[in-house]
C-alpha cells in the first residue's frame, strides 16, 4: 500500500498524496485529481496533505475513503468549502492573510451566518477594515472554482504557518469538517430525489 507523503507521485512505488490514495481506492487512473471527489475538496485535501507535519499527516488516512465519492453537483459546495477553510484560518493566520480571507468572507457571506460571525468575534479589527476596504474599492471577487481554490490555499497555508502548537490538530479538524459538509450536501441530494420519484410515498 503506498505511504501518505507530500507533493505529487509518479506511482504508488514512490509513495501517494491525500488525493492519489483516493484515486488509487476508487479504481481510478493514478491521479491527484481524481475524478472521484469534488474539485475543491480535493485542492483542500492536497494543500492539507503537503502542508501537515509528518506525524500529522498520518492521522490523514483514516479520511481518504470519505473522500471517495463526494461529487456535490451543487454550484455553491465549491464556495462552502472555501469559506469553512476561511472561517477555521482567519483566528490564527498572519494579518496579510487574514485580510485576504476576511475579504472572502464579507463578499460571500456579506450577511454573516453564525459561523462567520463567530470567525469574526475572535478578530473584530479586522471586520472594520474589510469593510472598509470594500466600502472604497471595485473589487468584486466571483464565485469561481480558481477563486475557491485560492481561498483555500491561503487559508490552510495561514494555519499551517500560524505559530500556534496545534497546526495539526486545526488542519485536520478542517478536512473532517469539509467532508462532512459534502457528506451533507449528498444526503440532501439522494434525499430530494427520493421525494421527487413519482414512487416517492409523499405524492
């Protein structure tokens, strides 16, 4: 069986990715991108994967399985992943990086839910200059796949280079935490199929 290490493998010889062990399980081409799992959970994984300790990056394995699977056909789980990323970074991450996220937040959860809220209570000076910043510039960032992607990068580098002990530990609640949420939006999905058969038992 390959061995969980960072950056891109030629074969399972020379070790596998977080996303390669997954494209190795579902029966796929040997891949870091594989088609099994939601592009932007698997940039997630990758930048998770290569930006772990060693120690911690073990504890990866026991998720790669989860991954297998989860393709959310919804245009919006993209952007949810982002912002669980940018939501889990912007307590800890250096100021260039929290500013940035704290950006992507306010331009795309501009209402706040809870759980951007709750980001922001832990670092109110930096909600005063996003909006400041936004109030007094044209920048319009779209809800696309690269800008997910970036979103992401920047927020699990920032934890990942935080100096706090428990980089490990915050990067891997992260993964957990995206899977779910694509275990989730599955769920919604076979569950509104169901309710739309013409054999489903509420017609």
């Amino acid at each position: 069986m390959p061995v969980l290490s960072a950056g891109r493998h030629r074969s399972p010889r020379q070790g596998a990715c977080f996303m390669e062990f997954a494209s190795y399980l579902a029966g796929e081409r040997w891949s870091d991108r594989p088609a099994c799992t939601h592009a932007t959970l698997a940039a997630l994984a990758r930048d998770i994967n290569d930006l772990s300790t060693d120690a911690g990056r073990a504890r990866l394995t026991t998720l790669i399985h989860r991954v297998v699977g989860l393709t959310p056909d919804d245009p919006g789980f993209g952007m949810s992943v982002a912002l669980i990323a940018a939501r889990a970074a912007l307590p800890v991450a250096n100021l260039e990086r929290q500013r940035a996220l704290a950006v992507a937040l306010l331009s795309f959860d501009p209402e706040l839910g809870p759980a951007s809220r709750e980001a922001f209570d832990q670092s109110p000076d930096l909600e005063r200059w996003a909006r400041g910043f936004l109030s007094t510039t044209r920048y319009a960032p779209r809800a696309s796949r690269r800008t997910a992607e970036s979103i992401v990068h920047t927020a699990v580098t920032g934890i990942a280079t935080a100096c706090i002990e428990d980089a490990d530990e915050r990067l891997l609640a992260l993964l957990t935490t995206a899977i779910e949420e694509a275990e989730g939006y599955s769920v919604s999905l076979t569950m509104s199929s169901i309710t739309q058969s013409p054999f489903s038992l509420t017609r």
